[in-house]
C-alpha cells in the first residue's frame, strides 16, 4: 500500500491547518458582509474584492448527507464519509466517527474533534454531541 497523500498547503489555507493542529476549526469570514465561507478562498464570496478573515467556527452542526466508504481510502473502511452543515451556515466534507453508520440520521447534532487517519496531519473530524466523554 502506498503512502498517504498529504493535503498540498499554502498561504491561503494555513490558517485552518494552524488551527487544526491547535484544535481550533478555523473558517473564513467576509469583513464586508460578515458571512461565513468554506473552503478557503483568497477572496470573499459574498463582497467582491474583499479579502475575508480567519474566524474560529463554533464547531457545532447537524449532518446534512453521508455516505458509508466500503473501500479506498487508506485501508481503513469501512468509514463515514458525512457533509456537516456548521452554524455558521457553511458545509463542510468531513469524516463521522463515533456512531455506526446505520445509527446516523440526516439533522443529527454534531460537534468537531480532531483527530489523525492513517498518517494524515491533524484534521477536522466530528461526532455525535452524545458521544461526548
């Protein structure tokens, strides 16, 4: 099996990769309108010319769709592969952990913890809000 593909870096994502690694989900914010964006962009969305902010997202959402991974990946599947609709009104494609797949339900509660997959850097990865510890 080869190596994992490290996600490719750069000026414009940093923010978020600084912040996974200190636990924080970071997210873009436009400084004109004040609406949030993901994925990270050099400008904003919703204010043309505008350069948008890094803000701290609160973390909290509901899964918006999902789909189990039979295989691929880095030999870990089966695993959940879920669209989280944060509060901040963005969707994010992340990894669910910590529910059987057949125990998921679209407008689930959700909330981020971080966490490594098979090599990868700190990443975004969330979880029931039951599942707390």
């Amino acid at each position: 099996m080869s190596a994992p593909s490290l996600p490719v870096t750069d000026l414009v994502s940093d923010p978020f990769w600084e912040g996974a690694r200190a636990g924080k989900l970071m997210i873009q914010r436009c400084p004109v309108t004040g609406r949030h964006q993901w994925y990270p962009r050099a400008h904003s969305l919703h204010a043309s010319g505008a350069v948008p902010d890094w803000v701290e997202a609160s973390g909290r959402g509901t899964v918006f769709s999902f789909s189990t991974i039979h295989r691929g990946g880095q030999g870990d599947a089966p695993y959940v592969c879920a669209l989280v609709m944060l509060e901040e009104d963005v969707l994010m494609l992340t990894r669910l952990e910590g529910i059987a797949a057949d125990a998921i339900r679209v407008g689930m509660p959700v909330e981020v913890a971080f966490g490594a997959i098979a090599g990868s850097p700190v990443l975004p990865l969330f979880r029931p809000v039951e599942a707390r510890a």
